[in-house]
C-alpha cells in the first residue's frame, strides 16, 4: 500500500477553547500534530503571563501526547517591555485581533496606528516575538481582507524588522502582499484551499464551512493553492479549526469557524498527491514553519496511507458534540496507526 511519512508536523493556527471542549478536541491535534500555535481568544482572552501558563497546562492536561507543543500566544494589547520581557520565555507569538472582528475578539485592536502601537511592536522586535494578525477590515464581508492590505502594507513598512505573520489568508491580493516584503509571511487553512462562497452559500446553506474570513473566488482559492503546493518558504499550513458546539453551527446565528483537525494531514495529502506536488507537502506542513519561527523539527513521524477513512459524521465526549468538515464523506487517505 502506497504511504507517506510527514516529518514533524505543525499546526501554526489553531483553536483548542477550554473546559469540556479541550478536553474533547485536544487529542484530534495531539495525535497526528508534534505542536501548534495556540490561540488565545479565550472568555477571557488569554493576556497576562498567569492566563498563558495555566492554559498551557490545561492543554498538557488534555492531549493525547504529551511531547505535544503547545506554543503558546498572547492576545494582544498595548504592553510594556517588562511584561513583555517577563512573559517572554511563556509564548511563541502575540496575535492581533481588530475590535469585534471575529470570535471572542471585543478586546483587540479598535485601530492600528503604528504610533500608537511603537512601543509595543518595538519592544516586541527587540524580544523577536512574531506578530500574528487577523487581517480583516470591518467592510464589506468579500472585500474585508482586501482592504486590509494597506494595513500590512503599512506595519511592514514602518516596522521592517518585525516578522508579521498574515494568519488564514483567503486572498489573490493577499498572496501578492506576502511576497512583496520580506518581513511578511503567512498561514493557509486547508478550507480556502479547497472551497469558495459557492461551497458554503451558492446552495443549500453550509453552516460547517462557514469561517472568518470567509471562503472567497474562485481566482482566490486557485492563487492560495499554487502558492500552497509550490511549498514557497513563506507560507505555513495553519488549519484555524475553530471547534464550535454543534447546537452553535446549526443555528439561526451560525457561530464561525471550520472544525477540521481530525482530517487535516488526510485531506492534505490526497490534495498535493492530486496536484503532483506531494514532495512539496513537508515544506508547508513543518519545514517552512520551523524556518520562519526558528524552531526545531521534533522526532514525531506520521505516516499515512493510501486507504479510505470515512470522516465521522461528529466527535463526541465530555458532553460535547462538534461536526468536523467533511461529516460523513471519505477522504482516500489514512493516518496509519
Ligand atoms: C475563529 C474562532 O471561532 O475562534 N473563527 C473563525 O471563523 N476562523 C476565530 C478566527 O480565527 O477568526
Ligand atoms: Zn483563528
């Protein structure tokens, strides 16, 4: 049977929540992923040093491997250098989210004026801590990504020394602006590589593949997948699978966000072996990721195989119900066990 062998895979975006719903989605990550970039838009947000290291261990708590590498992120806000300093060696990155833009955002950012931000963007380039951002305008919900790039445009510019990381980009325009300076990088999701807004409205209502930012065009999704499976070195898989309840995703006022952790590394091989491009597949999945962040691959291996998984139509425990993507299809790979 034909298999291939993923060296150290991460997830640079993702979404584990708390209490039960950890508890339930942890080990779909911990046990094909060697780590992940944690986000911290908890209720609260996570955004003292006390918040960052008792999560951590409610997430050790919860996975299935315990050489999982929980690398943790602060929500940001206007902090000093001494907090900074002193929380430093507790997380990997700090993730800007605009005010009110998406889940459990309220507390981020009302506007991004980069003399407002100086201190503490500079403070965080003399640390070389990575700046994560959800870039999306509050405009109109296809072009909110678009007109975020003179946002990037403008960060870049004034802080060149910054690694600024364009999390889930969904975008041509968006593609373009990655290359354009070299402190920007970004992470694709597995779902705009795969669908537009036909997918998820152009028919029956799709509430398990409505995200933020939501599935584009056509020319988008074509632009993040050539980008994606040339395995060019700025460009890191991270799923954003954003676990919401069931009764929340199948309801008059759809929370957002794409539960796909358990098919992640399948659907990812059956995508770059469907486009000649499996030997790119490393680069996006660990290499890239390990370059940009300065991390070291770990020894965990997964391998896969060439044999039908049927995709559970939900994963249930601890009184929690979540419906991945895919519910119910087959996907031609397997993680072999
Ligand atoms: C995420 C969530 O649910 O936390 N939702 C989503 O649609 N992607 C938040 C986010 O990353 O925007
Ligand atoms: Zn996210």
């Amino acid at each position: 049977m034909k298999t291939i062998t993923l060296k150290s895979p991460f997830d640079m975006h993702l979404h584990l929540r708390d209490n039960d719903m950890l508890k339930l989605v942890a080990p779909l990550t911990s046990d094909t992923f060697t780590g992940a970039i944690i986000m911290p838009n908890l209720v609260p947000p996570v955004d003292t040093k006390e918040a960052v290291t008792a999560y951590k261990n409610r997430i050790m708590d919860a996975v299935s491997d315990k050489t999982f590498n929980p690398m943790m992120t602060l929500f940001f806000k206007p902090y000093t250098k001494e907090f900074l300093e002193d929380v430093r060696d507790e997380i990997t990155a700090l993730k800007l989210y605009p005010a009110g833009i998406t889940t459990n955002s309220e507390g981020g950012v009302e506007s991004i004026d980069t003399i407002a931000l100086a201190p503490t963007l500079n403070a965080m380039i003399d640390l070389d801590i990575p700046l994560c951002i959800h870039g999306e305008t509050n405009g109109f919900v296809m072009d909110r990504e678009a007109e975020f790039m003179s946002v990037y445009e403008e960060l870049a510019i004034a802080f060149p020394k910054l690694k600024i990381i364009m999390e889930h980009i969904t975008t041509k325009d968006a593609v373009e602006m990655v290359q354009k300076y070299d402190n920007l990088y970004a992470t694709i999701t597995l779902q705009h590589l795969l669908i537009t807004l036909d997918d998820v409205a152009g028919g029956m209502l799709q509430p398990h593949l409505f995200c933020k930012p939501i599935a584009k065009r056509y020319e988008d999704r074509d632009a993040l997948l050539n980008i994606a499976l040339s395995g060019h070195p700025k460009i890191m898989f991270g799923s954003d699978s954003a676990p919401h309840p069931k009764h929340a995703k199948e309801a008059c006022g759809c929370a957002a966000g794409v539960f796909t952790s358990p098919i992640a590394l399948q659907v990812l091989v059956e995508l770059f072996e469907k486009n000649n491009c499996l030997d790119n597949l490393q680069k996006f999945i660990s290499d890239n990721a390990c370059k940009i962040y300065n991390m070291k691959p770990s020894s965990k291996d997964v391998t896969l195989e060439k044999k039908d998984f049927i995709v559970p139509k939900a994963y249930e425990a601890y009184g929690e119900t979540v419906v991945p993507m895919y519910a119910g299809e087959t996907i031609t790979w397997s993680i072999k066990s």
